[in-house]
C-alpha cells in the first residue's frame, strides 16, 4: 500500500511540474489558429492526437485551453492520446494566449461513427468529411513521415508487404460486419505460392533488392520473424512496384497503405477496403483492386506483365491522390472547407468505430 502511494506522489508531482511547463508556451508568429473545445477527446485516442498534429503541421497554432485536471486525464490515458500533451511545443493551454480570430473545433462537428455512409448510406458521403487514414503516429511524433525518398529510383517489380500477422489479434475482423479476408488468411494464401518470399530481415532484404532477385515475387517482411524500423519503412517500400494491401485488426483500414502511397508504391487492395478510403480507390487508376481470392488469383498472373508505362502512369496517380488528399496540409485544408460549410465530419475511434455483429 505505500509503494502504491508514493508511486501516485510521485506521479502528481511529475504531472504538476509538466502543467506548469506547458503552461509556458507561446504562440508563434502565424495568423492561423484552431482552438480545440472538445471535450470528448478520449473516445478517439489515437485519431484526436492525429487531428490535432495535422493542424500543427500545417502551420497552425493549436489552442486547447485546460485545467490540471483535463491535463492529467490526457497525459495519463491512451499512449497516442497523450502524446499532445508530451510533446514539446504543441499545444498552447494557457487560456492567457487564446487568439481573437480562430477555428473552432467543438464535439458536436465531429462524429465517430465513420462507417455509417458504407454501411447504411450507400457509400454516399456528399455533405460529409471522413478525416482518411494516414500514417502510424510515431512517425507524425518522431518527425519521419516526410523525410526525403527518392521515388525515381529503378524499382523491384515484384509485391511487397509488411507488418504484423497474429493469428489472434488479426482474426477480430471477422466478428464485425465488414466481408475482407483477413490478413492472417492472405498471408496463409501466399504462402502457397511457389513465388513467395519470407524476407528474413533487412540486410537480407537489402542484398536481394540490389541483387534483384526479388523480381517477381511476393515478398513479405512478417513483423514476427523480421522488425522493420519505423524510420526504414517509407524507403524499403520505395523499392518495389506494388504494395500488398492487408486489412487491419477490426477495420480494412491501416496506416501501411497510406505509407505505401506516400511513396508511389501502388496498392494490391481488396474491393471493400479501396471504398472505405475517401476519395475510393480506382482500380487502374491508382490501385489495383480485386474482389475476392479467386478474383486476386487471376491478377497475380499477369500483374507482372503490367507494360512499365502504365505502372508509371498508375505510380504518378498514386503520388497524386496522396498530395491531394493524404499529406496533413490537403487534409486541413478539406477539413476546414468541410466545417465552413457544417458538414459531418467523421473522425475514428478506434474499435468504438466498428460496429461489431454480436
């Protein structure tokens, strides 16, 4: 019981002296400002930081005026959600600072229930803003996801994949009503492929990029056996002509496909999962889309014949459709259009997002 006391001390008085820290921050000189008034910021735990850093990185001064209390509650809670209140120099809570002339975010703008144009509205979205998916935090936080690739580079023609395949973790999806086929059975698919590669870790990886003996073949970088760093991800899926779209825990949705995009890497995707990003996904456009495992089978057979002019045309789009809709100044800038006009904005929340079948 007093170890358990003196940890809650000691964590009140690190609390008390990062308030007062924070309290300290000022204003830069930029007329942009948003001023955060919503008070719901733990259902979007991840989102909400996101929404917050793509203001900040789009040159705007983020207001969020807060007692120690609001305060604790974000420090101490989700592991993304209180990186707003970690790092340095993002957020201005003293209410001493708030600005004359702002945005306004308030609770009622925003909605969770992001999936609700594809499941009940015929994917309709006009008069609605879905916030899209973008990149994992840590790179938004540790200032990576811009860092210069070249994407001009000779490519491996051949699918790369990357990320994590528990069979545990990866199987939620089925429980909800969405119909993709989840990453651990398209990593049991592929695995039957004569051309499939287990890429056993980056060095290896590297050698066979530069050897190119990787041509052709599907190449997966499996989390479990092979830990790609967080900062070599962007330019290791550079190096290849198309990505391999996996769906996530309990949602198609996942950052790898906004990363593969970043860099011109062309996405391999399911049909469900290209709808459910905003603007959809085209197939032949800028990605390649299939229906189903029978579906995907006739793909694979000719996707490496694909002559490199139209891989080319199809990589230009796909750069294209990341400046326009995935960098955080595209996204602030639809956002604020969005709220201008008072429409829906749809922000996610994690699971609460999915709507499970029980």
């Amino acid at each position: 019981m007093i170890k358990k006391r003196l940890k809650q001390a000691d964590r009140l008085v690190k609390d008390i002296l990062a308030f007062e820290a924070i309290k300290k921050n000022k204003p830069e000189e930029t007329p942009k400002a948003v001023l955060v008034s919503i008070r719901n910021h733990t259902l979007y735990h991840r989102f909400f930081y996101l929404l917050l850093k793509f203001y900040k990185l789009a040159g705007y001064n983020v207001y969020y005026p807060m007692d120690f209390a609001t305060f604790r509650n974000i420090r101490n809670k989700e592991r993304y959600l209180g990186m707003i209140v970690r790092e340095d120099n993002f957020l201005i809570v003293n209410k001493k600072y708030k600005p004359e002339n702002y945005i306004e975010l308030k609770d009622e703008m925003f909605s969770p229930d992001y999936f609700s144009a594809y499941f009940e509205n015929g994917n309709q979205t006009r008069n609605t803003f879905h916030i899209p998916m973008s990149f994992h935090p840590l790179m938004y936080h540790y200032g990576i996801w811009d860092r210069p690739v070249d994407i001009h580079k000779k490519r491996i023609n051949s699918l790369f994949c990357y990320g994590n395949f528990d069979s545990q973790a990866y199987l939620e999806i089925k429980r909800t009503e969405f119909s993709v086929v989840p990453r651990t059975e398209l990593l049991s698919y592929f695995k039957s492929k004569p051309d499939f590669v287990a890429l056993p870790g980056k060095s290896e990886m590297l050698k066979a990029i530069e050897e190119r003996s990787l041509e052709g073949k599907y190449a997966f970088a499996i989390k479990e056996n092979f830990e790609l760093p967080m900062e070599d991800v962007r330019e290791s899926l550079s190096h290849f002509n198309f990505y391999f779209c996996c769906p996530g825990v309990v949602m198609p949705l996942c950052h790898n496909v906004i990363e593969a995009m970043s860099v011109g890497t062309i996405p391999l995707i399911q049909k469900e999962y290209a709808e459910v990003m905003y603007p959809n996904l085209t197939d032949g456009e800028n990605a390649i889309i299939f229906d189903d495992l029978t579906h995907l089978d006739s793909i694979l057979n000719s996707l490496f014949e694909i002559p490199e002019s139209e891989v080319s045309r199809m990589r230009d789009n796909v750069l294209q459709y990341f400046q326009n809709y995935l960098t955080p100044d595209s996204i602030i800038e639809h956002l604020n259009e969005s709220l201008r006009k008072r429409d829906m904005v749809y922000l996610q929340a994690e699971h609460r997002t999915v709507r499970f079948v029980r």
